[in-house]
C-alpha cells in the first residue's frame, strides 16, 4: 500500500464516520440550549475555569 491508498482509506472512515453520526443522531433544538452570550440575561454563570482560586 502506497501512502495515497492509506490517505484514501482514512479520508473514507471519517467520511463513514461523519455519515453514520448524521444517520443515528437526532437534530439539535436550538431553542432548548443555553445562549450562546448570555451577557446582561441575569442567567447565573456556571462551569468552572482552571484559573480560579479554590473555594474557601
């Protein structure tokens, strides 16, 4: 096998891939998710950032 045979192979799994996770998953409802900015919405934040100091 050449390299453009191993490169033509990998390009078809992940082109199988792409297709089989857009055949078996459901859409996505934009309306249910969180915002994608939620500045001034008066939503609390939440998620943690490495940077921050431990609680006390």
């Amino acid at each position: 096998m050449t390299r453009s045979h191993v490169a033509l192979l990998m390009a078809l799994a992940v082109l199988g891939l792409l297709a089989l996770d857009q055949v078996q998953s459901t859409p996505l409802n934009p309306y249910t998710g969180p915002p994608m900015l939620a500045l001034g919405s008066g939503l609390a934040a939440t998620g943690g950032h490495c940077a921050a100091p431990p609680p006390k």
